[in-house]
C-alpha cells in the first residue's frame, strides 16, 4: 500500500488540552484520573473517570490565531454536543499544523470520517429531561444534532470540505476503524486528505452503570486511590476506567503533501481489521492477531520490524491477556509496549484515533511514555517502561483497537525520517 | 401582555441565538434573514418564546411573519 502521511493532529485528553500539552504530559506520565458523581433520584453514583479539566473553548480556539472568519465562525455554533465541539477544536489544530489554511487542498478532494456511534449520550439525555415536562418546547435543533453525523456537517461546514462525509462505528475500535477506512479510500486515490475526527463518547449515568454492571468498568475503592484503579497489564487489574478523548488527525497522500512543500515524518501505512463471528464482548487471541496480521500484510512488513506496539490494554483481565498472546501469535517481537489508558483512560470510540496519535508523538519525539501502575507487571515478553519515559527510535508502531462483537483493529505506522535516512 | 413585553421576550431569545446582535443597532423592522437567522434559527426562535410565554400557538400562524415586528404582531393577536 502507498504510504499515506500525517499532515496534522489535534487533541483534547483529560491530561493536556491540545498537541504540544498533551505531548509533555505523555513525556511526564501523568495520568489524571478522578470521580465522575450523578445524582439519581435521591441517590448519589459515583466512579472513577479520566475527565477533561473544564476550560473556555471559544479562549482556546481563539488562542489558535486562525483567520477570523473562521474562528469568529468556530466560536459561534450553538446547540452542539460537547464532543462534537470538541471536535471543532482538535478539527481545526490539525488543519492548522497541517498548514491548511495557508496552502489548500481542492475542496471536493478532501473528505471527513468520523468515528464512533452513539456518541451523544448525556447531552440527548440533557434534552429529554429538560423538555419531558414541556414536550411542546422541544428544542428543534435536536432534530439534527441527534445524528452523529452532525460533526460532519459542522466541520465540513467550517473548513469548507466538499468530498463525502460520514461517521463508522465500531464500538471501541471505532476510530481505528475510520482510519483503517481512510487509509484506503486514499489509497484508492479517491482523495487527496481525510479529516479523521473521533468526538468524545460522553456518557451518562446510563451507560457507567451498565459498564459497571457488566463487569467491564473498575469500581471505585477504598483501598486504591482514583489515579491507582486503572492497571493494564498489572495483576491488580480491576476493568477499565473510562477517559474522556477527543482527537483528529487529517490524513494526505504523499503526492498531495509534496505539492505542498510538506515534509511529514510519520505516514499510515497499513491496517487490518476482522471480526470474530461473536456478539460478545469476549476478545479473541486468533481474531485480534488476524488484524495484526492483516495490518502488517497490508504493508508487506515482517512483524520483526515492528518496534513499538501501542497496545489496547484496557485493564480487563482477559482483554490483557488475550493481546499479550495475540501479540506472541503475530511473530511481533517489538523493543518497547504501553497502554496510554494507563494515563487518559480509555475512550472508547474515540480511544483507537488518540492512541494513535500518541504513537505519533511518540515517533516524532523519540520516547515511549510509561505505563502507569505497573506494580506486579503480567508475565510477558514485552518490555514496558514504568519508570518515565525512555528514548527511542521507532520505526515501525502498531496501535491495536479492539472493540465488542469481536470487532478487531490494528494500524501500522511508519517514521519516514528513520526508514528514507 | 403588551406588544412592548412581548417584543423585548423576542429580543432576549435572538440575543440568545445571536449573541453579537446584543452589541448591534438593529430594527425590529429588519427581515430576519438580514438579521443573520437562518431558517433553523428562526424556528428555534419562535419555539423560545412559545416557551417563554408559555403558549402553543401553531408554528404555521407565523408562516408569513419576516421580522420581529410581524412576529410580536402574530403573538399580540394569537396569544
């Protein structure tokens, strides 16, 4: 497969808002998690959460210094969800590093996927409790901020994009699947760049509870502190910690990039997908290892070359083990493995497109960022740095996004400026 | 209610929708669209003051009404 570049990202994690913050704090190893409360009736639910720190979004994008009719435009939209102005924010940092505003793209040759579903939980259950007692009222915009579609038309709307747009889902994979697909539709050649935006899954009380109820999510503790209870490839693991995670990262062809004078360092080169024939939420070590395998077959890479593997690692006790030996089973012999849930928690739909980019920052930068809590690691033949950051060369990264029903993905990525030295 | 109250009802929902108008001279003789309300706003408008005024008029009464004036106009005479 054509190599296909990195053009710009942008993000909003619970430990920085925006690229270069986000990139100190995966250098740092700070995590930042906390307790996410609900009242219910008279009850008080509680647990355990990544969140974003509250901030003034329309001060943020202002701080962009972009044109003015476009951040005037930016700070204006009204009626949206939470993630989906997220969105626009982490949208309009990567056209930014990607110097779109200064050399443009032909319109109708850039398009934008976003990935996840169902993304839009507790602002719909916002607008159902606020008019369940006057029905007559209803807001009319809900009619179109309902679809997760409606960050597609925002964005397309705000940077001009006039090639196809729609979201993928994939639960947990979702994002990784939106680059997957990406990928190939530039491939094709159908494309010059892809918007790929993963808006922030904002739960409600709903969905932590089902999670909770389900197993899948860690409880709070007495014992462990909230900033202790997210433990991939620990043996403490007690389930995942949700993370609230917005990223986008705009993909281009290397014809495209080189038109515009762009001298991108870290380019998609493969991915694989596949699933497991199982509506459960169970992993598969052969259908997890099938999409490594596909990833990599899709580059035509030997799995010895890959030096970094940004694993999915939620902290499910099967998940974890399940990867591990996923990973053995692909031939994968990589220098160095991590789980950024250990920092951001995990994000679900959005988890797949902001590990992602934490791979890049990592390749860009030279580092692999610790996994936190790692006190009595798993067994494994993985190499898992735990005491800060270590310097390293990667050439080769996969990040893996495996979601429920058996959804499996991986994402193979390439540092140019170590591979055409 | 006087047209006066109503008027200034309407005024706060578009600031609401427009904030920047809150600085603008502008007339309620203006056509909405001028105003800068596409046609989604321009529901939602109406629905805030339905609200507001807690009335239910029907949303077809202010089919033909194209500016605060005609709005205010329609509530006087249907509220």
């Amino acid at each position: 497969m054509a190599a296909i570049e990195v053009s710009g990202c942008g993000a909003i994690t619970p430990i920085g808002l925006g690229i270069n913050a986000f990139k100190d704090a995966l250098k740092n190893g700070n995590g930042n998690f906390s307790i996410q409360e609900f009242t219910h009736g008279d009850a008080l639910f509680q647990f355990p959460a990544a969140l974003i720190e509250p901030f003034d979004l329309k001060q943020k994008i202002a701080e962009l210094e972009l044109p003015e009719d476009v951040s005037k435009k930016a700070r204006r939209y009204r009626n949206i969800s939470l993630g989906t102005s997220y969105a626009i924010y982490c949208a309009l940092e990567a056209w930014k590093n990607a110097d779109l505003f200064n050399t443009a793209i032909d319109s109708e040759r850039i398009a934008i996927i976003a990935g996840g579903s169902n993304t839009q939980l507790q602002d719909s259950l916002d607008i159902h409790q606020k008019y369940n007692e006057k029905m007559k009222f209803m807001n009319p915009n809900h009619a179109m901020n309902l679809f997760d579609t409606d960050v597609n038309g925002v964005l397309s709307e705000l940077l001009n994009i006039r090639g196809e747009g729609y979201s993928v889902g994939g639960a947990s994979a979702s994002s990784n699947v939106a680059l997957v697909h990406a990928q190939r539709l530039l491939s094709a050649g159908l494309y010059d760049a892809i918007l790929v935006v993963a808006p922030m899954i904002n739960l409600s009380l709903f969905e932590y509870q089902s999670f909770s109820n389900l197993g899948a999510m860690s409880l709070l503790s007495d014992e462990l502190s909230p900033s202790e209870l997210c433990r991939p490839f620990d043996n403490g693991h007690r389930g995942f910690v949700y993370g609230q995670n917005t990223g986008c990262i705009l993909l281009e062809t290397a014809e495209s990039a080189a038109k515009r004078s762009r001298q991108n360092k870290i380019a998609i080169v493969g991915g694989g997908n596949s699933l497991d024939a199982n509506r459960n939420p169970n992993p598969s070590v052969e259908g997890e290892s099938r999409a490594i395998t596909n990833a990599l077959q899709s580059a035509d890479l030997e799995p010895g070359l890959v030096d970094y593997i940004n694993l999915h690692g939620t902290a499910s006790a099967l998940g974890d083990e399940t990867e591990l030996n996923a990973v053995k089973m692909s031939g994968l012999k990589p220098q160095y493995a991590n789980s950024t849930k250990s920092l951001i928690g995990h994000g679900l739909t959005a988890a797949g497109l902001t590990e992602a980019i934490a791979t890049i920052i990592q390749m860009e930068e030279g580092f692999i960022h610790q996994s936190n809590n790692m006190t009595d690691p798993m067994a494994s033949e993985l190499n898992f740095p735990t005491e800060g950051a270590v310097q390293a060369d990667i050439s080769y990264a996969l990040s893996n996004g495996f979601g429920f029903g058996g959804i499996n993905t991986s994402i193979l990525l390439e540092n140019l400026s170590q591979t055409k030295k | 209610m006087t047209k006066d109250e109503i008027l200034d009802v309407l005024k706060t929902n578009l600031y609401e929708i427009i904030p920047e108008l809150e600085d603008e001279e502008f007339s309620v003789n203006e056509k909405l669209v001028d105003l800068g309300l596409n046609s989604i706003d321009r529901g939602e408008l109406i629905t805030l003051t339905l609200e507001s005024l807690d009335s239910d008029v029907s949303r077809i009464e202010f089919v033909k009404a194209q500016t605060i004036q005609e709005l205010a106009d329609v509530f006087i005479e249907k509220v």
